[in-house]
C-alpha cells in the first residue's frame, strides 16, 4: 500500500491565488518608490507640473491596486468599475485643479 500524504492545505481565498496579495503588495512598493522619486526631481530635473500629474496618476493606479486586491473587488466587476470611474473623475479634478495657474506656486 502506497504511502499517502494529506494535501497541503493554505488559508487562501477561493480564485486568488496565493502569491497575488504579495504581488500587489510588492507593485504597491515599486508605485511607491517610483512615486518618491518623481517628488523628489521635481523641480530640478522634471517640471513641477509634470511631476504632480505623474504622482497623482501613480496615487490613481495605486488605489485602484488596493480596491482590487486587498479589498477584493476583482469579485465583483460592476462595483470596481463604479469605484475606478469614481477614482478616475476625482484624479482628473484634482488635476485640473493642480493645473489651474495660480493655485500652485
């Protein structure tokens, strides 16, 4: 009689595989860094309109990373459009608003 050992059994989510929350979690980091250094060229080698708009799409993406993974709304595509729609028109007001001559120096 052969030897039978039980399944190896993990605390996952069923339809997330397990290396998907250290993806995210490891995306989030790159964002991060990659959000720090525009911030901290701007100015000197990136204007400093250009480098708020690309930390603030950086901000977009990584929220929409959050809701998706951590908060499990790739389970539910009707409410992660109505969230990512919502991001993305907020993202695009504070852009304007960033953009605005005048409001920031």
């Amino acid at each position: 009689m052969e030897d039978l050992k039980p399944a190896r059994q993990t605390a996952t989510r069923p339809g997330l595989r397990p290396d998907a929350l250290t993806r995210a979690w490891i995306a989030l980091v790159a964002l991060s860094g990659a959000s720090a250094l525009v911030a901290a060229l701007a100015g000197v080698q990136i204007d400093r309109r250009l480098a708020g708009a690309v930390v603030l799409a950086l901000a977009l993406v990584k929220s929409r990373l959050i809701l998706s993974r951590y908060l499990g709304l790739w389970r539910a595509p009707s409410w992660r459009r109505g969230f990512n729609l919502t991001l993305t028109l907020f993202g695009l007001l504070l852009l304007a608003l960033y953009l605005v001559p005048g409001v920031t120096s």
